[in-house]
C-alpha cells in the first residue's frame, strides 16, 4: 500500500496537539516550540502534496479510501482537487504564523477572574482545529465531511471564550462575560447550521444510497441515480444554509463581529482567514457539485445575498470604531465577493472565487496580525485611542499600511488579481451585478484609509509616544506574509494553472459554458 500521505499531512498538527498538550504545565515555552515545529512539519508535507499533485491529471489525487462504519455505508475517504490543494495549501502556510504571532497569548494572567491561562492548552486547539480543518479540505464522504464541519466548532468554542483578547474597555468580569456571550453566539450559530445539514445528509444518503462523492457522480452520469427536482432544492437548502452560516452570509453574520472582536488576533485570523473558508469550499464542492440544479435555480437569491453582504459590510466596516470589528466587517463584505464569484458560474468568476479564498486569507492575516501587535502595545482596541503611530514606530505602520492596501485589493497585490477575476466573471453573466458589487471597492479604499489616516498620522498621541516598534519575532511574521502578497500579486501563475482544472471540472457538474462575447458579424 502506498504512503498514505494526505492521511499522514492531517495527522500530524493532530498528533502535535496531544504532545502540546501533554508537556508539563512548568514548561510553558518548550510547549509553544513543540506545537511550532508540529506546524512547520505540517507545511513541509503540504508543500509535498502541493508538489506531487497533477493539475491536468484527475480531479481526486492521492486518494485514500477505507471501510469505516460498514452497516451506514460510511467510508474513509480522502482525494484532493485543485481547489483543495490550495485551501491546504493556506491552512499549513498561516499556522505557523498564528503560533509565532500568539506566542504571549495564553501566559499566565494574575487577575481576579483568571489566575492561570493553560498555555499548552492554547496551542494544543490550535493544531488540533488545523487537523480538522485539512480533512474537511481532503474528505471525498459526505458524513466524513460533516462530522469534521461540526467536531471544529469545539476548539474553536474554547479558544474564544477561554482565550479572549486582553485589550478589552472594562473590567475582567465585564471582559469575561462578553468572550462568553461571543464564544455561545459562535457556537449556536453554527450548530442550528449544522443540524440542519444532517438532515440534508440523511436525506442524501437516503436519495442516493451512498456518502461517497466519487460514487454519486459515478450514479449520476449512468443515469442510475434520479433526483427530483423538489427533493434536490430542499437538500440544497440544508446544506447551504450551514454553509452560509459558515461563510458567514448576510443575514446569517452576525456571530462573526463578536467573536473576532473578543477573540485574541491570532484566534481571529483562525475563524476568518482559516475556518471559513470551509464554508464557500463546500458551496463549491457540495453544492454546486451534487445539486447542480438546485444550484443553478438558487442562484439569484445567492447572488442578491452575497451583493447585500459587500455593500453591507463594507458600509459596517467604515462606522466602525474598534480596529478588530471593522476588519470583521470588511471579511463579511469579501467573503460576499467569494460567494458572487461562486453563483455567477462561469470559470472567471470561480477561479477568482477560489483565488479570493487564498488571497483573502493570507491580506486578512498580515492585516490582522500586525494589528494585533498595535492593540497589544496601546491595550486597547479603539481607532480613537491611536494617532500619530508612523512617527513612533514606522516599521509596524508601514506593514500595517501594505495589509490594508491588499486588503482593498491595490493592483500589484495579491487580492487584486482574485477580486478583478470575480468582477468580470460576474459582469459577464449578470452585468447589473457587476456592477453593484464594483461600490464594494470604493468603499474598501474608504475604510482603509480612514482606519490608516486615523491611527497612523496626524499628532503623536501621548499615550502612543513610547510605543516600540516591530521586535524580531514580529518581523518574522509579517515580512513573509507582505512577500507572499506581493509575489502572487505579480505572479499568480502557481495557484491559477491548479485551480483553473478543478474549475472546469465544477462547470462541467452544473453543465455551465462561459458566455460568448456578443459580437456584431462583419459586413
């Protein structure tokens, strides 16, 4: 048998986790270094499936498949396409980044509320929603899929409700209770999401007598497996509706602000840059890939929702005035734009998509981590309490100043080239839409430049005047991210000869071609 490597790449952050765990209370550093090199040796074998998958070849590579609960026909089963292999790709990259920027995070506090914070607990989380994170990128079974869906909101509860951000306007009992109430919101949110999703599950299983996304394709082009039209719409229904939930989707985003804003950066950059995305991959997958119908009957009620989702949050994001909070909000409006590239069902408009999903990540996470360094410094989390922070600390304000243009998708950075590869595949089936989703844009720039304007320049705060700038752990973190920025905004060629394959392979499910130019025949 060969090396099962798929199952080896998501088994080891898992296997890092035990071990993080495990390390004894005392040596609190050596924990956050094992769970480091846990995360590095993780990105080295992502790198090898990188490496090792054909991006003209099948669209399920490495596969793996064994018999799992036999008597419910579940299997373990594993593939990866072209939009997986990036995902993966993403998820091993910014963990060792998360760990590195997180590495004072969970330190013992001395406070009235919390005396101990359990370091190795802390990171443990982290690598263990990582594994979870990478099986649902890999899982080719449906119910495989969904148990891993559910089974990552129970780290992701405890490290925003047990691990909030210290920079909080109010006292520690004030400060616990709302990283309670935001961890609970998470986590009801996504389990009625969830629920709702096994039932469509069920119903799958029931329609077509099996979890196996290779078997009911195989059914379906056979003519073997025969849906009805009302039956495909409600089990679309259940299962987009958790994944909207997951995106997170307008109206359906509420939870997202409070559990970015009470999580630590780190913590943040897991839910929005990493945990997410599970959410528009699967409308990918699942969706689009067994209910084409149902997708393509949806599609302008998405379409309508995901455009409320970028003027919406983009609006939201430029009233705010806590730092973490707008950059909630501006994820709200992007994940819009993922989800408009989706529904709009031509190959331009799911290659940026897809692209939008990597990008989108890696702008959040140097955005939000460098962020995170500011609020750390000051303590607090309101624009209103910085000013003048370039005088004193050029380094930090100049990195702080490149996440936020990627994060308005400035050409020659990375999210330009996603953002622009949406639009146009969206204005070339549904111009009208097209078009509404360019005031995105705008208002991007507008939010930016006001979040920079209002807490870089101007008069030197008194209470930012000390303010050190960038140590060298923190270079380490937002130097590679600003290059990864800049080299795929200039050279995108790695991801999109991946990704365009796996593309063609969803158009083919929904049975879409991209509209022809409308041409005026010569005289």
């Amino acid at each position: 048998m060969s090396f099962p490597l798929l199952t080896a790449t998501a088994a080891l952050p898992a296997i890092g986790a035990i071990a993080t765990a495990a390390v004894p209370a005392a040596r609190r550093t050596a924990a956050k270094w094992l769970a480091l090199l846990f995360s590095l040796g993780t990105l080295v074998l992502a790198a090898v499936v990188f490496a090792r998958f054909e991006p003209g070849g099948d669209r399920y590579q490495l596969t793996e498949s064994r018999s799992w609960i036999a008597d419910f026909g579940v299997r373990y089963e594993l593939g990866v396409d072209g939009i997986g292999v990036v995902l993966l790709g993403l998820t091993a990259l910014l963990i060792p980044f998360v760990i590195a920027a997180a590495w004072h995070d969970a330190d013992p506090l001395e406070t009235k509320s919390s005396r101990w914070r359990p370091t190795q607990g802390f990171f443990a989380l982290i690598l263990m929603v990582e594994a979870m994170v990478i099986l649902s990128f890999l899982a080719t079974d449906v119910f495989l899929f969904y148990i891993l869906f559910e089974a990552m909101l129970i780290p992701m509860y405890f490290l925003i409700g047990g691990f909030g951000d210290r920079a909080h306007a109010g006292t520690d009992e004030s400060a616990a209770t709302q990283r309670s109430y935001a961890a609970v919101k998470f986590l009801l949110y996504n389990l009625a999401g969830g629920l709702i999703m096994l039932a469509a599950v069920i119903g799958l299983y029931v329609v077509a007598g099996s979890f196996s996304l290779s078997e009911i394709a195989e059914a379906r082009a056979n003519g073997s497996l025969e849906m009805a039209t009302s039956t495909e719409r409600w089990l679309f229904l259940g299962f987009f509706f958790a994944f909207a939930v997951k995106a997170p989707l307008w109206p359906l985003h509420t939870w997202l602000p409070n559990a970015m804003g009470e999580a630590t950066a780190p913590v943040a950059v897991l839910i929005t840059a990493i945990v997410d995305k599970v959410g528009t991959f699967a409308m990918l997958r699942f969706c689009l890939g067994l209910f084409p119908e149902a997708s393509k009957w949806a599609t302008p009620v998405v379409i309508t929702l995901a455009l409320i989702s970028i003027v919406y949050g983009a609006l939201l994001a430029v009233g705010q005035r806590d730092i973490k909070r707008l950059i909630a909000y501006a994820s709200i409006s992007h994940f819009g734009f993922i989800i408009l590239g989706i529904f709009a069902m031509t190959s331009q408009g799911q290659s940026g998509a897809t692209l939008y999903m990597v990008n989108h990540g890696i702008s959040t996470a140097a955005l939000l981590l460098v962020a995170g360094f500011l609020i750390t410094r000051r303590g607090s989390r309101l624009i209103a309490d910085y000013g003048g922070v370039q005088k004193v600390a050029p380094v930090l304000a100049g990195t702080f100043l490149i996440g936020g243009l990627a994060t308005l998708s400035l050409p020659g950075l990375a999210p330009f080239v996603s953002e622009f590869l949406v639009l146009v595949g969206t204005f070339s089936a549904y111009p009208v839409a097209g078009i509404i989703a360019t005031s995105g844009i705008v208002l991007a720039a507008l939010y930016v430049l006001v979040l920079y304007q209002r807490t870089m320049t101007g008069p030197v705060q008194e209470s930012v005047r000390s303010m050190p700038d960038l140590r060298a752990r923190e270079l380490a973190v937002a130097v590679p991210l600003i290059a990864v920025l800049i080299f795929l905004g200039v050279f995108p060629k790695p991801l999109t000869e991946v990704v365009n394959p796996a593309v063609q392979h969803t158009m083919s499910d929904v049975q879409k071609k991209d509209p022809q130019p409308e041409v005026e025949a010569a005289k």
